[in-house]
C-alpha cells in the first residue's frame, strides 16, 4: 500500500502499552488543533491524531463521502498494523468514527463520538465557505490580509483564528490553505446533509456534548440509541462546540475515566 494514500498523523505514547486511540479533528481543523490532548492522552497510551483527508498534510481527493473517510481509517491502520483501536472524533470527524464503528465493528474496542450526532444536518458553513472562497491568495502577501478578508464575512474572531491556523507557505513563497476548499465546498452535501448509513454498533460508546451546542438535541438520543444501543450521552459544562478546547479540564477527564472502564 503506497504511503501517499494513508492519511497524515502525529503519534503519542508510542512507547507506551494499551489499546491505541485514534483522534479525528472537525471540518477545516488538522491534528495539531488536537495537541495538548494528544501528549496528555500519550502519557497513558500510543494515541494517533490524525488529519483527515482534504484537511492538514493529508492527501487531496475528489471524494468525501462518510464512507471514503471510513476506508481512509481501515487503510490507516492496516498500515500501521493495528487490529483493535479506540476511536475519537469531533463533528465530522465523529462521523468518520461512527461510520467506520458501524461498518467494521470488530476493529473498534470504543468509540467516543463528540458534539455531533448520526442524523443529517442542513448546511450550515455557507457564511464561511463564502468567506474562505473570498481570499485570493494572488492578490494578498501576508496573514493580516487574509484575516481581514474574512472578518468581512465572519464576526467571531475565535472562528477567524481558528481557520487561520490552516494557512501556510507554498514552496513559491505563496500563501495558500492547507485544507483542499474546493472539494469540501463541492462535497459539502455528501458529509454534512447525509446522515449516517444505517446500521449498528454494539460496542461501549460515548457521546460528548457542549452545554453551550446545540448540534447534539434532547430528541437525537432516540436515533443515537438505535445506532450504538450501548451509548451514554454527556454534557460539559461551560463548552460549545469545541468542547475540547473550551473545556479541556473536564473533556479530558471523562475521555480518561470512559477509556479506563473495563467492559463488561
């Protein structure tokens, strides 16, 4: 298998013992978003965060359906020969984890799914993929230009910062994202407005809500149980939807206490 169809990752706690747990960041996010958590979670166990395709220093594709990240996670580990993992993902990254659960299930020990549910969502990033589209990386040489452009359009700096982190040098001294905006723009229906394949996943799992969120509702759980009937739904206070970096102290918590739990 070539080494340029697997996707990017950084591992943690290589050295260390135990069932690894992969973690899948969010639309127009990349494994480093997932750092301090990463070297926390690596003192107890090798964790593997991960870039998915499109995004970070992964590969570019034409496809992004739930599936395709799916198998991207199959590949993934077949390359580096892990039979049995944990799984964590935030909002499409959650997807890709629930996807994958439910589609080869004997490979997932446990599965934490955060601030994202199995139900279709209506589109809902049309401001800022409008926004991303507007930044023409001809006609602007430095960050500044680009925060500015999309300020335009995006009111939330913290929104604005964390888009920002995508942007990096090409080797000719241009700037430009690191995540592949075309195909996410002309996928976009295929990984948000879809919900996931029907199917079942028995395995112990864990879904993580924000107080502050709404992308998890009281009347989700009915078809979150239908789909992973041995589930729990968990809110963290004081967090929106980026519960991890909103309230790491407490995410990180919970993450430790639901992996260290012997299954029954």
């Amino acid at each position: 298998m070539e080494n340029n169809n697997i996707i990017h990752s950084k591992i943690y706690g290589s050295d260390k013992s135990g069932t690894p747990l992969l973690v899948f960041h969010g639309l127009f996010g990349m494994l480093d978003n997932w750092g301090s958590f990463g070297k926390e979670m690596g003192e107890l166990f090798p964790v593997h965060l991960i870039d998915l395709r499109n995004h970070g220093k992964s590969f570019h594709s034409f496809e992004m359906s739930h599936d395709d990240l799916a198998h991207d996670i199959l590949h993934y580990m077949e390359f580096h020969k892990i039979d049995q993992c944990n799984l964590l993902g935030h909002s499409l990254g959650g997807k890709a984890v629930m996807q994958f659960a439910i589609k080869y299930p004997l490979k997932v020990d446990q599965l934490i799914v955060v601030d994202i549910s199995p139900k279709a969502y209506p589109p809902h990033h049309q401001g800022i993929l409008k926004a991303l589209e507007s930044v023409d990386f001809n006609q602007i040489s430095t960050r500044q230009e680009a925060e500015e452009i999309l300020h335009q359009y995006i009111p939330e700096k913290s929104v604005i910062q964390f888009l920002t982190k995508n942007l990096y040098w090409t080797d000719d001294k241009k700037l430009a994202w690191r995540f592949n905006l075309k195909t996410l723009s002309e996928k976009y229906a295929e990984f948000v407005s879809n919900a996931i394949k029907y199917g079942v996943f028995s395995g112990k799992t864990l879904f993580i809500s924000g107080e502050k969120s709404n992308y998890i509702l009281p009347q989700d759980e009915f078809q979150i149980k239908q789909q992973f009937p041995n589930s729990s739904v968990v809110t963290i206070k004081n967090a929106g939807h980026w519960v991890q970096a909103e309230n790491p102290k407490d995410f990180n918590e919970l993450v430790k206490d639901f992996l260290s739990q012997q299954n029954i």
